[in-house]
C-alpha cells in the first residue's frame, strides 16, 4: 500500500508538472511584466512621493483589495497592472519606488516577475501635472530608473542573459491620458505631432534597454469620465475630449507600424480601449454594468466634483459601476479591459492580442 500510496503520489506530481509544462509552452511564457505609465497602472510608487497630492494610498480607495487595503491603487480594488500581470500567470510586478534603496534590485525583479515603474499623474510630457511641483514620476524619469535596473541586471547577469531574459519579457505601455486632460481644450494636431514625436523617442529607448515585446493600451473615452461630464449641465460627454483622444489612439497605431518597419525584431500588441468603452456605454447589462455616467466613490454631481476621500460616499454596488472615482474604472472594468487584451479579437486588439504577443 506504501509503494502504491508512493506511486500515485509520483505520477500525480508528473501529470501536474508536464500539464503545467505543456499549458507554458502553449501560451507562451513571459519571464517579467515591466510597466511605464499613469495612474491606470500605478502600484504604489506615488506614496513615496512627499509632495505630491496625487495619490489613493487612504480608504475608500482598496475598498475591495485583499484585506481592504489602501496600496496607491486608483480603484476600488485591483487595477490593470494587477490584471495584466494575472493573465501572464505572474504576481503584479512591486512599484520601483518600494524597492530603490534595495541592495539587491535585480533579485527582486528575478523573484517577483517585474518591476513597475508607472506614476499616477505621470505623462508624456515632462510637464504633465509637474508645473508648480513635483506631482507625479514623468515617462522620461520612469525610463531613467530602468535605466539604473537594466545596468545592474547586465552586471549580475551578463549582457547575453539579461538580454535574453529583457527580450521574453512584456512591456506594458499606459500613458498618454494626463496629457490629453491637460491639453485637450487647446487641442490641435500639432500638439497630437509633438506628443507623437516624444513618445517614439521614448519607445525606442525603452527598446535599445532590450524590450522587445511591447503591449500598448490606446486612450478610452477620456470625454466621458464622471470628471468631465459633471462639467456639462446635462451630464453629458465631452466631444472634444473624446475627439483627441480618438487622434491619438490612431497616431499611436501609426507610430507602432513605422516602428515596425523600422525595428524589424520588435513585436507590440495594441488594444483600442476606446472602443471597448464605447461599448460598455451602449451596452451595459451585456458587461454586468447598471451605472455608466456617475462615479462610485466621490461628492457633488455624477459624484465627480470631490475626489474620492475618507469622507465621501462610496457605492454599494461597486461591480455595476464602470468608474470608480473621477477619472479611474473600477476593478470590474479594468479586469474586462485586460481580459480582451489578452485574448481578445481584432474588433478590439491589433495586430495581435497579447496571448499571441506571448508566442512570438
């Protein structure tokens, strides 16, 4: 009976190892998840700046985070980072600030799959939400502390294993929606052209660091955040918000083929958050969703018109709200976003959804 007991014991851990085996050489496996962004993907690291006020590290902010906790996380719960990071099977990658005086950073990335460099507030432009003071950690600053963690990674691996290890693994992209708000009422293309410029150059950077594998969220309906319809008597959206942010999700589709073409060994999956939005407007109950205009947490009209605070209101039914607060989904939306991104078709993903991206 031992010796059985022994064997069933071996060949249920050898179906489980060679299952697990076959599910990651079939969907294609990503050492890392490296994030640059705004506040749709920050972990964290604005806690750890001193004089900004844009930052979710208080109640009701975690309201439905594991432990109801507070982690500098513009949501209700998870956000996309977290949902990213899920649907690759990897834990959601430590925000850089959490770990900058670490002795060891490269063991971190190593052992937790990642790092996130991303900033609530942060922009393309270096200017984006920094003009009186330091509010948020810029795409240019964010590049530069990886910077610092590429060095160390090619000291402690070797150039040819830090490459390779850079090369499998995703670089999520979330930026471009602060410059948008903040530019959007003066608005003309050449403002669309600059951004695009900058963000190419960035894109390349990143690339000449060793990311190989990009994944790039598009704009969503910007015009139609609680924020700017509580702007509007009627509560309606903003059609010149959404316009830009229209302009921009195509010049970034523009700027990725030209990257292509130019970089033949970079491979990126684009999703058109847009549309997914659009439809989360016209259809509703199709996504779980009761309440499309107003946010869940937050005071005055549409609840958009006081941040979410300790001492504002928060709904009950976090799950039927597309918006959180002011401008950020709620954990349900993000985690539908994500969803599509990595399995989803070209209706909403382009060239490839992320999955794909994986097996490349």
């Amino acid at each position: 009976m031992a010796y059985y007991n022994s064997l069933l014991s071996f060949c249920i851990i050898f179906f489980i190892f060679n299952f697990n085996t076959i599910v990651t050489e079939g969907i294609g496996h990503a050492p890392a998840v490296i994030v640059f962004g705004d506040s749709l993907v920050d972990v964290g690291n604005n806690n750890h700046l001193e004089l900004s006020i844009v930052k979710a590290n208080y109640p009701r902010n975690g309201v439905d985070y594991p432990n109801r906790k507070a982690t500098g996380r513009f949501s209700n719960g998870k956000n996309a980072a977290d949902f990213f990071a899920e649907n690759l099977g990897l834990a959601t990658a430590p925000p850089y600030l959490s770990i900058k005086s670490a002795s060891n950073k490269v063991k971190v990335l190593l052992d937790q799959g990642g790092i996130n460099f991303a900033s609530g507030g942060a922009g393309i432009f270096n200017e984006t939400l920094n003009k009186l003071f330091k509010q948020s950690i810029s795409l240019n600053e964010q590049i530069a502390n990886f910077r610092t963690v590429h060095g160390e990674l090619m000291q402690q691996l070797g150039t040819v294993q830090a490459q390779t290890y850079l090369a499998k693994s995703v670089f999520l992209i979330v930026i471009g929606s602060n410059d948008i708000l903040d530019k959007f009422q003066l608005g003309d293309h050449q403002f669309i052209n600059s951004l695009m410029v900058i963000l190419k150059s960035k894109l390349k950077t990143i690339y000449n660091l060793g990311a190989r594998k990009f994944a790039v969220v598009g704009l969503g309906l910007i015009g139609c955040c609680p924020k700017l319809r509580s702007d509007n008597p009627k509560g309606e959206c903003n059609e010149r918000a959404n316009y830009w942010s229209v302009q921009y999700n195509k010049a970034v589709k523009s700027l990725l083929q030209e990257l292509k073409e130019e970089l033949t060994d970079i491979h990126y999956s684009l999703i058109n958050t847009y549309d997914i939005m659009v439809d989360f407007l016209q259809q509703p109950a199709h996504y779980g969703f009761s309440e499309v205009k107003s946010a869940c947490c937050g005071g005055g009209k549409l609840r958009a018109q006081v941040p979410c605070l300790p001492i504002t209101e928060y709904c009950k039914n976090r799950r039927g709200h597309i918006f959180w607060d002011l401008y950020h989904p709620t954990e349900a939306a993000a985690k539908i976003i994500m969803n599509e991104f990595f399995l989803g078709t070209e209706k909403y993903v382009y060239p490839v959804n992320v999955k794909q991206l994986l097996e490349i």
